[in-house]
C-alpha cells in the first residue's frame, strides 16, 4: 500500500498539469482513490469490448494501444510514454473500448475512477478544457496517422515509425539508438504492413546505411535522411 503522502507527491510532480487544475478539496478526493498499479511486459492494461471506468496515467515504461483487424492482425494506433493519460475517451463517448492497451516493457499505471473524474468535470470549467484539448490533439495526431497509413509506400511508412519511437521515447544515452525495443511484429503493426516487408524493409534501410539493426535495438545512422524518407514515402 502507496503512502497518502507518497500519493500526493506523485500527483503535485508527475501529474501536475491535471494537479493545478484543482482546488485543495478537490485534490483531496482524488489522491484518496488514486491507485498505482505494476504491469509485466506484454501483459493487458485493458481490452477491447471492455466497459471504460479508469482515468489512466502512465507512470513509467511504455505502453501500446492497438485494435484487432481482418485476420486477427494487430495495427498498432497509438504509443503512450510517461506522463500521458490514456483510455479515458470511450468513457466520454459512452461506449465499450474500441482497443486494447498493453505494456510493451515494465510499467507502472495510475488510476482514477472516471465517475469521479466526470463529477469534478461538472463542476470545473478549466479541468473540462485540459479533456477537450488532450481529445482534440488525439484526434489531429490520428488524421495525420490515418493518410500516411494509407497513402505513403512501405518505406515512408517503416521510417515514419521509427521516427515516431524517437519522437516518443528518444535516444539512449548514445545518441542514436532508440530507447525501446520492439518485436519485428509490433513494428510491422505500427507501420501497418506485414511482417516480412517490415524485416526486409529494415534489411533495405540496413544496406543503404541510414541505420543499424542488432536484434530489437535499432541505431539510427542518417535521421536526416530516414525523415526525408518519412516526409516523400
């Protein structure tokens, strides 16, 4: 069992974007039924068809939201790093979730109860904006995904994910190589293509120089190319 202090701590520093919104009652009532809870690698956070009861905020680790397709083959639609709130918007669409969400290393998840949440919603007009604008840059973001998916050729898709990690979870401490390490498989998902045109892809990109793959680890060699590639793909 987390401290109430501790709690608190957690929401003033990690969350504070959400924290300030709050009046000190308000701040009370949430730490009170904020709960903290430790994912495994691939293990389920949530699953599609289930009913959206939890606010949810990614603490620490990596987290993936993805929908199952023809075939059973997984696309991958969005990336959750630290610091970001997560299945909260079939709630407010009154409907079950439409994806499931998966640690993809370690985590570790806050929770709130989304009745409560909505309850203060109600009653705060800034907490009700800080929703509105986090739903409408999603949305822009899955635009922008949808046309590329569907319009750019494989390797302007392979490398706009790749960037897409960069831009998520940066670098190690070298500089170059991308600080997660994903499967062929979930690369593919993300890129939305299949898996072998994702390893030979790579294998292309490999060649030419513009990166380096060692198992799941990908250094990237040339970004300023590997963009070009994402930008005209």
């Amino acid at each position: 069992m987390v401290k109430k202090s501790t709690l608190e701590s957690i929401l003033q520093n990690e969350m504070s974007d959400f924290w300030a919104l709050l009046d000190s009652e308000e701040k009370h009532v949430l730490s009170d039924n904020f709960v903290i809870q430790s994912f495994k690698k691939n293990e389920i956070i949530y699953c599609e068809g289930d009913q959206p009861l939890q606010l949810m905020y990614l603490l620490k680790g990596k987290v993936k939201v993805y929908k199952k397709g023809i075939g059973d083959r997984n696309q991958i639609i969005r990336l959750i790093r630290p610091g970001e709130y997560f299945g909260y918007r079939a709630y407010f669409a009154n409907e079950s979730y439409v994806a499931s969400g998966a640690a993809i290393e370690a985590s570790q998840v806050g929770f709130l109860p989304m009745k409560l949440v909505e309850e203060h919603i109600h009653r705060n007009n800034n907490l009700a904006f800080f929703f509105i604008r986090a739903l409408a840059d999603n949305l822009g973001q899955s635009d922008t995904r949808t046309v590329n998916l569907t319009q750019k050729h494989i390797r302007g898709r392979l490398a706009e994910a790749i960037i897409l990690l960069y831009e998520n979870y940066g670098y190690e401490p070298d500089s170059q190589t991308l600080n997660i390490y994903l499967s062929r498989e979930d690369l593919a998902n993300l890129s939305n293509m299949t898996t072998s045109n994702a390893i030979r892809t790579l294998t292309a990109f490999a060649a030419e120089h513009i990166l380096v793959v060692d198992g799941r680890k990908i250094t990237i060699l040339d970004e300023e190319r590997l963009r070009r590639i994402s930008k005209f793909g």
